[in-house]
C-alpha cells in the first residue's frame, strides 16, 4: 500500500510527532511519504530518515498567512499524490485533517484523521464530522469528546492505542544507566518528560509544589524536567526558588537523544501517554498525569488496562501537591515484580505491529468500500 502521511506542523518533538514516528517503522515495508511543515527540526528529520532511509520524506508550507505558499504546497501534494500511485492519505491532527479533505476533493483519494489531543483551540465543531468521515484516536477520552462536544458518531471513530519500540525501550540496570548519565547511585530520582505547554507544562509546577510540600516535613527527591516549550521560563523561575530555599534538587534540562536511559536512570517517572508507555517497558513506576485539573495516580498491575485505554489521562483523583505527594510516596514503594507484571502487558499489548495493523484495518475497510 502507498501511503501519504500528512503531518501540517514542524517537524519537533511532541507525542504526536513520537506516534507517527512509531506508526512509520510499524508501515515499513509498505511505501510511505511522509509531508511535514517547513520549520521542521532539519536534525531529526535527518535522524528519521537514517533509521528508515527508504522513507521519503517532503516539507510542506500549510500555516502562515501566504496563501501563494499554500497554493503551490497543494499542487506539489496532488503531483505526489499522482506520480507515487498513493491509495490512502493518513492525516495527523484537525489542519493535516482540513489538507487531506481538500486534497481527496481533487484528487478523490480517501483519508483518515488522527486526532491526538482535545483541539482546544478547534472552531466550528459541528464542521468536523461533515468533512472527517474517519477518525482515528489514541484513547477513549478522545472518543467522547468528538462524540460529546463534536457531534461525530460513533462508527467513523477507530480507537488505536500507542505502539511502543520494544527493542528500544526496554529495561537496563539502572546503576549502569546513573553512572552513564553521572548521576549519583544513592539519588531518589523522579522524572518528568513533557513539552512545557499550558496544558502539559504545568504539570511540572504542581510537582515542584509536591516536593515544596514534601520537603517542608523532612523529605527530599530529586526532580529532573526535561522539555522545551513556551511555560519553560515560568517552570525554570519556579525551580531556581525551590533550589535556592532547598539545594540543587530540581534539574531542566533540554529534550534528550536517548531518553531511554534517562528512564532506566529514574525511581519513577510523573507523565502521560507515550512516556508513560515508554518508562512502563522499562519497568520503571509511573504517576499518570497530563493535566493540573484530574489525574489517575500511580499506575498499578489492577489499573494497567484502564490507564492504556484512555492513554493515561484520567479523571480518578484531584490534582493538588498533597495528593501528588502521597502518590510519590506510594510510588517509591513499588517492588519490582509489580513493575515487571505491569511491563509484561504493556509489551503484550501496546505493541508496533498492532498500531500499524489496526492502522491498515481502517485504510483496507476504506479502500473497499
């Protein structure tokens, strides 16, 4: 199958970007193009294109105000389209879903649209489900919410939880992973990943107010962050002044290239939905959050399954810093065969081949009809 996947946004880090890129190696062998934004990360389009060199990949200009650049965007969309013979055009997010739906009206390919997060910012909802006939999400959540707030039913959505690399993520000894990272062996380390948005950034600021809490009654972790984005300032003046009362405990560092020995260098891990995946296969604890309004809390063998169907964004318990430091607490007790039980169904479950297959399940049932 010769497979067009549409991705309007510069080419970073995210989870959306981690998804497709997990998506692409699932494909291979079938032909794949993949179209991402200009202002795309020029180092991590290269590294993609090292792992899979037979992935042609093309930058696109879909945002911006210069509808010259759109026009001649499109005609190179649609020549692509018509020389590499494409079947199916996957879309990721609403604005790759809006490009798909206006390329499938001249070139009458059919498509898909990911959606990945909730579309804060996404106007006209009643729109949506006239011009997606067929969406794909990543949990349960999102589900309801182009049920709910879209109007979408429920045949045109497809549930297709995250696959994980499990050659890439996969547990080591941790003393080997600190002493490669220098870090200290006697360290009571949590990590968060995440980009510093509104949304997902704030997590961080409750965490350090968990450990303000924490260590206002004799208890002390160390925190490293590691994440770039616009709430990055707020989170590094937060940090200094915790530093400053406390010591060195909290460190924000720049997204990493192997974040898989950060993760087998860590106690626990505070994150959601591919990172949490991704630390769970390294049998580390997780405390699933996305959000500063509601989260699940300290993964567990009883809530696995719950946690991977709504990709670890819950609405189990109140988000304040004494909730989130009993969950530290609880999660550093953890024993290992918990976390080697909780790994087992993730890897049996959360799996490349099943993304990628449930993928082309949806694309086959397209074509046919």
């Amino acid at each position: 199958m010769n497979i067009l996947i549409l991705f309007t946004q510069p080419w970073r880090i995210g989870g959306a970007e981690t998804h497709v890129a997990a998506l692409l190696k699932g494909l291979f062998p079938n032909k794949i193009i993949l179209a991402v934004n200009e202002g795309s990360d020029k180092n991590k389009l290269e590294q993609l294109q090292k792992e899979m060199p037979n992935l042609k990949i093309i930058q696109i200009q879909s945002r911006g105000a210069n509808i010259f650049k759109w026009h001649r965007s499109i005609k190179l969309l649609q020549k692509i389209i018509s020389n590499e013979h494409i079947d199916i055009i996957s879309a990721q997010q609403r604005t790759a879903g809006i490009w798909a739906w206006r390329l499938s009206k001249s070139t009458n390919i059919k498509y898909t649209v990911t959606m990945h997060d909730p579309w804060h910012r996404a106007k006209l909802k009643k729109l949506y489900p006239k011009i997606f006939p067929q969406m794909i999400v990543v949990s349960s959540n999102l589900s309801n919410i182009l049920q709910e707030q879209y109007s979408f039913p429920q045949k045109s959505i497809t549930l297709i939880n995250n696959g994980i690399d499990f050659s890439q993520f996969k547990p080591m000894n941790k003393v080997l992973a600190r002493n490669e990272l220098q870090i200290q062996n006697n360290d009571k380390i949590i990590l968060h990943v995440s980009r510093m948005s509104n949304v997902k950034g704030a997590v961080s600021l409750v965490i350090i107010d968990a450990l303000e809490y924490l260590a206002s009654i004799g208890i002390f972790y160390k925190l490293i962050i590691i994440g770039e984005g616009p709430l990055r300032h707020k989170i590094e003046e937060k940090a200094n002044k915790f530093n400053q009362k406390y010591g060195n405990y909290i460190t924000i560092k720049n997204f990493v290239k192997d974040i898989t020995i950060w993760y087998n260098a860590t106690d626990i891990l505070i994150g959601e939905g591919r990172v949490a995946i991704e630390t769970l296969s390294c049998e580390r604890p997780v405390i699933a959050i996305r959000n500063t309004n509601s989260f699940i809390g300290l993964i567990t063998d009883k809530n696995i399954e719950y946690a991977c169907k709504i990709n670890f964004d819950g609405k189990d318990k109140q988000v304040d810093k004494y909730q989130m430091a009993k969950e530290i607490e609880q999660a550093f007790k953890t024993n290992e065969k918990t976390s080697q039980n909780i790994a087992n169904y993730v890897r049996a479950n959360l799996t490349l081949d099943k993304m990628a297959q449930s993928y082309l399940n949806v694309f086959n049932r397209l074509l046919k009809n």
